[in-house]
C-alpha cells in the first residue's frame, strides 16, 4: 500500500507539495505510489533556480529503467532551490520520495491554487 | 480495446517501411499526440535508412559519441524521445505503439504487456523468444556509454538468454509512446566504432539476431503478420491498416525539424 502522507497536498498527475518552514515557499516531488509505479529511477531531470513555471507546466522529467515520463508543476511560481543530490542518488526517489528524495521548492505566486490541489483523502481514493 | 491502426514506416504509404531517423522519431511523437488527443492506439513498423544511432532522451552523448565518425561510416544520429541507451538501427525492424495509459494500469505494466504481444508475435513466427528474468535494473544513465544491447533489463524479450529486442517508453499526459529494435541481422557492437576517442569501449553486447536464431534474416513482412497477430490475440483488437492525417503529417513536418537539429541530438 502506498504511503499517502496526510500532511501533504497531491495532483493527480502524483506531484505532491509539501509546506516548508518559509512562508509561501514549498516543496515538490512525486509521489510514493509514482515511484512504485515508474520502477527504479535512474535519471531526473530538473529545472534551475530562477526559472518560472505556470501550474501544470512541464518542469523536468523523470526517468525510470527505461521509461521517460513528464513532471507537471502543481502551482504556479518561481523555483528558488532544486535537489542536486539527486544527479548522483536519483534513487532517493524511490527509497524516501518525501523526504531526502524531494525534487524542488517553489515559491508560489498564487496561494489560492493550493485550492485546486487534491487532500490526501482524495489522492488515495484516485490511486484506489 | 478497441480497433488499433496498423501504420507502416513513415505512415504516408503502405509498404515503404524506411525512413531517415528524424522522421521516424516525428512520425512516432506525433502518433503519441494523436492518442493524447483521444485518437485510437497504433502500431507502427518502421525501418531506418541510411543507418542510425538513436540515443536514449536523458543519455550523455556530448564528447561520448563521434559525429565525424559515424558521418564517415553513413550513419545517421538522432536523439529519441523515450528513455534508455544507445541503439544502432541497422538491419533490424522497429516497431512502436502508442496507447493510453489507464488500460494498461501504468507504465511497467504496459512496457511488460508490450512485450509479451511481442513475444507471443515472434513465437508465432516459430522463434523460441522468452522473457528477461527480473533483477536489477541498471545504474544512472548520464554517463554511460553502453548500448541498449549491452545487457536485457527485466522482462525484455530475450532468446538463448540474450537479447532480441531493445524497447525504450515515454510517458505524458496519460498517453505512452513505447519503441524498440528487434535485431535482424548484424552487430550491435559496431555502435562503440562511433564513440569518441577519449570514451573507454563498453565491454562485448550480449545481444542476439533472427539471422542467429534461423540461420538467414528474415525478410519484414512475414514477421510484421506475426508480430500484428500476437498483438491482436493478446490484446483482444483488430489492426485497421491506416495512414498519418493530414493534421499528423503537420505535426510530423514541424517535429522532424526538431529531431533533426543539433540543439536536440546534442542537448546532453
């Protein structure tokens, strides 16, 4: 069964968003569940600070054995740090995807977004 | 599932199954678009003239691969835009399917589907195929110069315990795009002829050939029946031949000009 933390918020493209100690600043990975599915990861592919995302645009990608897949920004705003740990451990991803496995942190320009992101009672009931 | 279109090569005729590297890696993006778009599933069967190195999307080429050389040895490069390493499409029959997602239940469950209408295709055309044992899949991709072919990742489709088949999958917008080389005849090895003079030889490919398994290499079409039968049997669909749209077609002209260009091939 995946770990579906209840602190956290998701989409349903299995991005969640995890609040940090400054405000309007959070953090981003994927899912417990999407790293089960995906399969070992052995690649991830990151924005740079500075860089500004629209919800929903395509910030990286994630490779797993063999397959490519898209990651989808769940809130608008500007990237301020990136996991670089993972160029070398891209396995954090799998082994603590809400922890030491995290992607970036976002500095979000629109906090009303957070309205249109998933609680974790409604993550576990899409990924069944 | 529904009926799948059955596409052939570049998808603008209906035996012509080659194409440059460019225009194979559009036309199969483009197909992907199509079913993000709600259009049915396809299979394609596609050919690569003149030869090519397709390399994987996130894959180090950069200083690893020699343009000048493989120029030399008329061979084509072009980035793909699914994950995994380094294939030489020479004497060999790629086919692609692109599918929603959610039948399928995710991406391995749909990358080990895949390969089983594979092999179900290939047992049907009376080769002795099987399917890769599970294990360790391999390290981080950045830096590696090994080929595709260089060992079978779990669930590959394999014969005498060597590889037979090399796929590689992308995955957006609940769609995939899933590719890959059955080997025909000649050598992957060839592929460390174009790396660059500072990138150390991966060792020996453990990969293996229909010309191996049945003493000639078989021409195309009668193993294209038998990989579309194992594709209609497993998946409970009929394949409908078809061609790209007009709105394909446009797509495919637009990507190819990416695929063709050194800010992509040569982004890594």
């Amino acid at each position: 069964m995946a770990d579906v933390p209840g602190d956290l918020l998701y989409t349903e493209e299995h991005e969640y968003l995890k609040k940090t100690g400054e405000a309007g600043v959070y953090q981003v990975g994927i899912t417990d569940y999407a790293q089960g599915e995906l399969g070992d990861v052995v690649y991830v592919e990151l924005p740079s600070v500075g860089d500004k995302f629209a919800r929903m645009d395509v910030f990286g990608t994630v490779e797993a054995v063999k397959a490519v897949s898209d990651l989808y920004c769940p809130v608008s705003g500007e990237i301020v740090e990136v996991n670089a740990s993972l160029a070398d451990d891209p396995a954090r991803v799998n082994s603590d995807p809400y922890g030491t496995g995290w992607m970036l942190k976002i500095r979000m320009s629109d906090e009303s977004e957070l309205d249109a992101l998933l609680g974790p009672e409604e993550y576990r009931k899409q990924i069944g | 599932m529904s009926d799948w279109r059955l596409i052939m090569g570049p998808g603008t005729t209906d035996d012509d199954l080659a194409a440059g590297g460019a225009l194979n890696m559009a036309v199969d993006e483009a197909l992907l678009r199509s079913v993000e778009r709600g259009s049915r599933p396809s299979l394609r069967f596609y050919t690569w003239s003149p030869a090519c190195l397709s390399l994987g999307r996130n894959q180090h080429a950069r200083g690893v691969y020699d343009p000048g050389r493989a120029a030399a040895a008329g061979i084509d490069i072009v980035r793909r835009p699914t994950g995994g390493l380094a294939v030489l499409h020479d004497r060999e029959l790629t086919y692609s399917v692109a599918a929603p997602l959610a039948p399928f239940g995710g991406p391995r469950a749909a990358y080990a589907a895949i390969n089983r209408a594979l092999l179900e295709g290939l047992r049907e055309a009376g080769i002795p195929a099987e399917q890769a044992a599970a294990g360790r899949s391999r390290g981080p991709v950045r830096d590696s110069a090994e080929p595709c072919f260089h060992a079978p990742a779990p669930g590959e489709v394999v014969a005498r315990g060597l590889k037979l088949v090399g796929s590689a999958q992308r995955c957006e917008h609940g769609a995939f795009l899933q590719h890959g080389s059955i080997l025909l005849a000649g050598s992957q090895s060839r592929v460390g002829e174009l790396l660059g003079t500072g990138t150390a030889q991966p060792g020996p490919t453990t990969s293996i050939t229909l010309q191996d398994l049945l003493g000639s290499e078989p021409p195309p079409a009668p193993l294209i029946r038998a990989l579309g039968a194992g594709f209609e049997r497993l998946f409970g669909t009929r394949l409908a031949p078809d061609r790209l749209t007009r709105d394909e077609s446009a797509t495919v002209q637009r990507l190819a000009l990416r695929y063709a260009g050194g800010d992509w091939t040569w982004r890594r």
